[in-house]
C-alpha cells in the first residue's frame, strides 16, 4: 500500500468537505459566470456567456501551456479565430489518448490539489492534476447537476461505492469522482468493494460486498451505489443466489460510472441492464442512473429518468465523422467532441475521445437541453489482417 | 455472386450442395471419413493430369469474359474490403498464377525437382533417391483479409496431391466456392475435384475443430493471434499446424541505396508495397528506415516524393472499404505523433489525405532509442532514422517471431551484410521495393518451404 495516499486522501476529502459546507467559493473570472444554480439553463445570455468563457479559457491555455499554443499555431488557430459562438467548435482539440502519454500541464499560479488517472483498462493511464479553484468549479458544477436531476437530498443514505477504497490509491479517478457523490445525501456509512484481499492485492471482494449489501438493505436507509457496473451486478447476482430477490430501500440509487463500454460488456451484447435490475431488485429502473465522464473532462453527463445523458451548460458537445472529422448534426454517430472552460490546470479546453456517440436534440424528460448517448469505445474491433497489429505489439511488449 | 439465400453452398467432392445452414459436427465428421477413403486407397493423380486441368483453367480466367471470373469479382466487389479497382487488377494477373508455367516454378522451386512427385530423383551428393508423397488430408482455415492466400494454400495442397478441405473466411464465402466450381469445370475426370470440399463454419465451433484436429496430417492456419491459439489446442499426434500468423514486414533505405535509386521509381514501388491489400497482408511494409547518413534534404526529398507515390496510388487503386474503427486508428496515430513533436520541440512531420487515405508520419524517435511501434495500417508508413544496421537489429530483438519481408533499398555491396544480419534475426525475406507483398514462384514463405510442409519425403537408398 501507498503510505501517501491515506493523507492525499484526507487532503482531498478536507477539500470536498469544505466545499459541500457552502456549496459557493469566490468568482475568479468569466469563467464562473457559468456556473448557475441550474445547470440546465441555456436561456440567453448563455451563449454569450459560455463564448466569453471559452475566449478566456483558450486565451489561458494558449498563454501558459506552451503545448497547446504550440498545437494551435500548428492548426493556424489563435484567439482572434473565436469571434462568434459557432468558433468554438473549431477550437483545437486534444485527443484524450495524448494524455496518457504526456501528462500535460497549464500554468495556473494555483495550487494543485488533485492528481486524478484513469483505470487505464487499455493499458495506458491519463494524469491530469487539478488545481483548487476547477476543483471548486467541478464539484459546483457536479453538485448543482445531481441536486437538478433530483439526487440531492437530506435524507442520509449508506453508500456502497463499487470503486476503489482511497486509502489504497487516491490517484484513481474514479474513486475521486465518486468520494464526491457520496456527499450529496448526508452521509450514514461507506462502503468500497474494490479493496485489499487477505493476500494484500487490490481486487473486487464479491462476497464481502454481498454481505455489506445484505446489511444495508436490513438497516432500511437509502442506498446509493456507485461506480464499476459490472461489480454492481456481480454483487446482485450474488445476493439474489443467497438473499433472493434484493429489497433496496425507497429512495436508493444505483449510480454507474465507467466499466465497460459496448463490446467489453462481460455478459454481451444483448445484455440489458434495466431488464437485469427489475429482474432481480426491487429498484425502479428510473432510479437506475449511468453517468459519463472521463479524467480528461471531468464535466458530468448524468441520467435522467429517461436514461438519457444531458449536456449542463458549462459544457457543450457534438459528435464527429471520424472518416473525416466533420461536425455531426444531432443523431449522427460519430465520436464525442466535448468542450468546457472549466479546468484552468490542464489544456483540456476541447478534448476528442474515442468514444462513439451522438448529441440528442431533446429529451422528453423535464430537464432541458441536448443530451449525449455514449455507445461504445472506437477501435475496439478486430482488423482483418495478418499483419502484426499495434495491439498485438502491446500484449507481445508486456510478455517482453 | 451467389445468393445469400444459398449462403450455406458447400463444394463436397466434386458437388455442390446447398444446405439451409453450415455443415454440422456429424456431417463434417461423415466428410473426413469419405476423405480418408480416398487417402487409404491411395489413388493419386499424375502431375500431367493436374497440370492438364491447370492449364485449361488459366487459359478460361485469362478471358475477362469468363463467367466464372466475372461471378468473383462481382462477389469479391461486393464482400470484400478491397477496392473495385484493385480486385480487377488482381484477376488480370490471376490467370498466370495458375497457369501451369507458375505452378512448375513452383515444384521445382520447392521441391527441388518438378517430377519428384512421380518418380525416384536421385540425390547429387548422395547414392539415394527421393520421392515425394502427399502428406495425406490437409485443412486449409483461410483468413479474410487477402483473398487469394486461401486459393494460394488450396492449389498448393492440390498440386501435391492432397486431399483438400478449406475453411472459407467469413468474410469470403463466395471465391472459394466460385474456384472450386471452375475447377470441376475443367476437370471432367474429377482429377481434382473429387479430393477437394470447400465449405465454412462460425470459427471457434469447438466440435468441428477437434474432429479436423483429430483426422487432418496438416493444417494450414491463415489469420490473427486468437484463432490461431485455439487451432493449437489439443491436436492430436499425427495432425500438423503450419502457422502463417501475424507478421510485421519493413523497408530500409541506405545512403548508398538512395544515392543511386531513380527517386520517383522507387517511391512508386514503395507506395505500391503499402498500398496493396490496403497494407492488410504481412508482407506489406509498416515502417520505413532510413540511415542517419542520408542528409536532411534528402530525407525530404524522399517524402516529398513518397507522398506524391502514395497520392499516384491512391487514384489508381482507391483504398477499400474501412472500418469507422479504422479510421480512428489512423487519426489516433497521426494524432500521437503530432503531440510527440510538439512535446519534443520539433517540426511535426505527418502528410496524409484529409480523409486519412493514406498517412506519411516521420518520427522523431531515433533507432533503437525507443521501441518501435507499429502501424496503425490502412496506409500509414512510419519513417524513422537508423544510425547503422547494429541499431536497426537491436530495435527488432525479441521479435523474431513475427519479422517477415524487408523491402530494401540498399547498394548491391551492402545486400550482403544486411542480408547476413536481418535473417539472423528472424527476417525470412529480403527483396526491392515493388514486390514485397508479391513473393517469386517457388521461394519460401515465412521461412519454409509452402509444399515442403505438405508433402513427406521416402528415401530410397537401395
């Protein structure tokens, strides 16, 4: 074990727990004009707003991180390029993949509290470090999300986190990404399934987490769970072996983040989670919530009841051809471009994942505005070929 | 083409059948045991009765009228990933490689002797004679992404005598059968026909692979890592796997090579290396190497002039049908490599088409600094610098395995020493620019002998 990360951790925690006292912290610049208590607000002056922000922020990052004005100069694009809102799909992007091999950096002056990776499931991790004040931003933003989609409550609640326990690595960002959503019902008890086993290794304990699951559902409070799906699964598919069906309480929650996309689904690709839920929970499906984000953009595209992922106004997205990567129209698949002005610390103004998807105009929910539906991870199909492949070569590198 | 309603068409000893699914465990099981009849009574065809049907079945694949070659390329255009432009280049050269001329060149270049299958040749150097004999029955599991290695590997088990079963790829499931019904239509005495079966099953049907597992002398494998790992499980004694696996090929451009090289002609042929078989096939290039000792403007002369090739090229054989998956692989490539240069404080170096065609991405990393990495395909060349062949030889260590065909330009005094060096680390061919994916009649591939591996050899020393 880390001896670091417990203190990081409790750094960290001391950060959010700060912030979730006010949920408020001191405008900077134009960039917190954003930051409204809905987050679904896209009336005018929203895109003026969100245009001043993106000048400023791209200003910043051309200015203090020498790559991307390096980036820029190479993709002839500088800040007068940005005129008028529709400039700001033209602004040089950064593929997510670059920052799993530089881990790249703006000057901010801040302090950087944060340093956050991926679970690196291609073999790669992304560091990004955080400083305090998009830290703040970020848990505003994430907050004001939550409590807009209904998931902000007083009623305590045992949360029962399928990610990685901080004290082992506080690095992981999923484990980041969910110690926040842990503070937006009061706080009973928390458990982590992705914990030390006898042997001193990091695994998903299963049957620690059925019994932790069997002794929350007996407490009767609400129960949130978060993170890895599959473990979510695996632990019900546990409990329903030995408990039976499992009678979450009213007002539990099960919030998914990340463990697989489209064809690393364990359980294939007719699997449908919703029919899986109300098969063997008592858990309204509308309670049943994904959400995306990644360590490179840390923005949260949360579920509504209708399952659908809304944009918040501190971001904006579409999705590209990635024949040509032309902007799509709404509906049209391609890969998710996501932008925001919100991290000063890292050049991640506009980011190109390798995830496919598309930008829905309209949801039928309450909420308002476009919405992304994620559909799996790009490159992730066999090659016809007997040519030796990249992927070969990473799996050929490790045996090395 | 032939309907999908008939998608289950099989070609069973000289018959086409149609069936409403693929063959299942017992019906294949029934087909290998009629195959091992055939094998025990030990009939085989004379060398002049297969070359005779070899002939006639040029000559008609000769005429672009031919009905049978106009039902494969339609096919071909319609199922495969290659270019309409190129499947129809690839058909005018067929009929030579049919062509009895081609397949003699083959035997003797294999076997040492053209008519070693029919009689007792005699050893130079020693007082004993050889024959040849088939190996017995023979699979053919072919992969998808050239669709003439399947028929290569198919001829190859009948010109020596074999009894023949392919496994269509399923991305090819119409070629094959097309062929295969030519052949019989040739081959009036069935000579052939009634020792070969085409057919194709869902690979990974566990069932049916131990039932070939268990009666085949040999399988010849094409394809990608993962079917091969599971064609290696559980053989049985007498069943032998011949794996033409993944594969990585290169090219090395030397000073003294460059310096007296036509530029636009050697670029051309380069570009033509890559392109073909939209770089799928393991005898393509992936990476380019040029000695340090070229100067810089040279270096930019060369890629000027490449980029231009690839451009020729492009037009001449448009690239085929990608994958989204594909692309994002070029972009992603192209994308790392931008960010390395901007990160290395040097001029980015990567020309291509806007719609990722075809990628030039020159590298910054020097020799056996780093480790290599290879190409996201689809047309993309990496271009590195080496500092001498040492260096070159240290980037490929632990490779072995998997080195195939290095395109050369390089001064005839240099061939040698190269030569010498990239084979003792695992490369099984040398050859120019032009003809890596096109491999001379009668030479080895990935390092042996394709009809050696089908045929076993009976001494006679008396």
């Amino acid at each position: 074990m880390n001896i670091i990360s417990p203190i990081k951790s409790l750094i960290r925690e001391r950060i959010i727990r700060e912030f979730f006292r006010t949920t408020s912290y001191r405008r900077k610049n134009v960039i917190d004009d954003l930051l409204a208590e809905d987050p679904f607000d896209f009336s005018p002056p929203w895109q003026e707003k969100f245009l001043e922000a993106m000048k400023w922020g791209f200003q910043h990052h051309h200015s203090n991180c020498e790559f991307y004005r390096k980036l820029c100069d190479y993709r002839g694009f500088n800040a007068k390029s940005i005129a008028a809102f529709n400039d700001i799909w033209d602004i040089p992007f950064i593929l997510s993949d670059v920052f799993k091999t530089y881990p790249l950096e703006t000057k901010t002056g801040d302090l950087l509290t944060n340093e956050m990776s991926s679970s690196g499931t291609s073999g790669k991790k992304s560091r990004i470090r955080l400083d305090r004040l998009s830290g703040h931003r970020l848990m505003y933003s994430l907050y004001h999300i939550n409590k807009a989609l209904g998931l902000v409550t007083k009623t305590p609640a045992n949360y029962f986190l399928m990610a990685y326990n901080p004290a082992i690595d506080e690095t992981l960002g999923t484990t980041t990404s969910d110690v926040v959503m842990t503070y937006l019902a009061p706080r009973k008890s928390i458990y982590y399934g992705l914990d030390l086993n006898e042997n001193g290794k990091v695994e998903f304990l299963k049957d620690r987490s059925v019994e932790k699951l069997r002794q929350f559902i007996e407490e009767g409070l609400p129960i949130r769970m978060l993170g890895f799906i599959h473990h979510i699964c695996e632990t019900i598919i546990g409990y329903n072996k030995k408990y039976g069906k499992a009678v979450f309480p009213a007002r539990s929650y099960i919030i998914s983040g990340g463990g697989w996309k489209g064809a690393i689904n364990p359980y294939g690709a007719s699997f449908d989670l919703y029919a899986f839920i109300k098969e063997n929970t008592t858990l309204d499906t509308k309670n049943v919530r994904d959400l995306y984000t990644l360590i490179e953009h840390e923005v949260f595209y949360l579920e509504c009841e209708e399952h659908n992922k809304h944009i918040p106004n501190v971001a904006l997205a579409c999705s590209r051809d990635p024949r040509t990567l032309k902007r799509l129209g709404y509906g049209q698949t391609g890969l998710i471009h996501l932008y925001t002005p919100l991290i000063e610390s890292c050049p991640v103004l506009s980011l190109l994942t390798t995830d496919y998807g598309y930008v829905g105009e309209s949801c039928a929910c309450s909420t308002g505005g476009p919405y992304i539906k994620i559909l799996g991870r790009a490159g992730v199909t066999k090659k016809v070929t007997c040519a030796f492949t990249a992927d070969q070569y990473v799996s050929q590198t490790v045996k090395v | 083409m032939i309907d999908r309603k008939d998608m289950f068409k099989q070609f069973i000893f000289g018959d086409t059948i149609v069936s409403s699914g693929p063959l299942n465990p017992a019906e294949i099981e029934k087909l290998v045991l009629r195959g091992r009849e055939l094998k025990d009574k030990g009939e085989l065809p004379s060398q002049d009765e297969i070359l005779a049907v070899f002939s006639r079945l040029s000559k008609a694949w000769s005429d672009p009228a031919y009905q049978k070659r106009q039902e494969a390329v339609k096919a071909l255009e319609s199922n495969s990933a290659m270019s309409r432009e190129f499947i129809r280049a690839v058909f005018e050269e067929f009929a030579k490689l049919i062509s009895p001329e081609y397949i003699l060149d083959k035997l003797e270049g294999d076997l040492g002797s053209a008519d070693i299958q029919d009689k007792l040749v005699s050893q130079k150097q020693e007082d004993a004679r050889l024959i040849a004999r088939p190996a017995g029955m023979v699979l053919h599991v072919a992969s998808g992404n050239v669709f003439l290695a399947c028929i290569e590997s198919m001829i190859n088990g009948i010109i020596t005598k074999n009894i023949n079963f392919l496994k269509m790829s399923t991305d090819d499931r119409d070629f094959p059968l097309i062929f295969a019904e030519s052949i019989r239509e040739f081959d009036k005495e069935l000579v052939i026909s009634r020792r070969l079966a085409v057919f194709w099953w869902r690979g990974g049907e566990e069932k049916i692979e131990s039932v070939f597992k268990q009666h085949m002398d040999r399988i010849v494998f094409w394809g990608g890592p993962e079917a091969l790992r599971s064609w290696e499980k559980n053989l049985s004694e007498s069943a032998v796997l011949i794996r033409h696996g993944h594969k990585i090929s290169f090219g090395v451009v030397s000073r003294a090579g460059l310096s007296s090289a036509e530029l636009p002609g050697l670029t051309d042929n380069i570009a033509l290396d890559i392109a073909i078989w939209d770089q799928k096939a393991c005898n393509c290039p992936q990476m380019l190497f040029i000695e340090d000792a070229v100067p810089e403007n040279e270096v930019t002369r060369f890629i000027d002039s490449l980029s231009e090739s690839l451009k020729k090229t492009n037009n001449m054989f448009p690239p085929g049908r990608r994958s989204n998956d594909e692309y994002v692989e070029v972009m992603k490539a192209r994308e790392l490599a931008m960010a390395a240069c901007l990160a290395a404080g040097k001029p980015v170096s990567i020309i291509g088409s806007k719609t990722f065609d075809w990628t030039i991405i020159f590298e910054q990393k020097r020799g056996a600094q780093e480790s290599f990495e290879p190409s996201p395909l689809s047309r993309t060349i990496i271009i590195r610098r080496y500092a001498s062949l040492k260096s070159l030889a240290e980037l490929f260590k632990g490779y072995s395995f998997y080195l195939q065909t290095v395109g050369c330009c390089l001064d005839k005094s240099e061939v040698p020493e190269y030569a010498m060096k990239l084979s003792s680390l695992g490369v099984t061919r040398l050859c120019p620019f032009g003809i890596m994916a096109i491999p001379a009649a009668g030479t080895p591939h990935d390092g042996s002998f394709p009809l050696r591996d089908l045929i076993r050899y009976t001494v006679v020393e008396c």
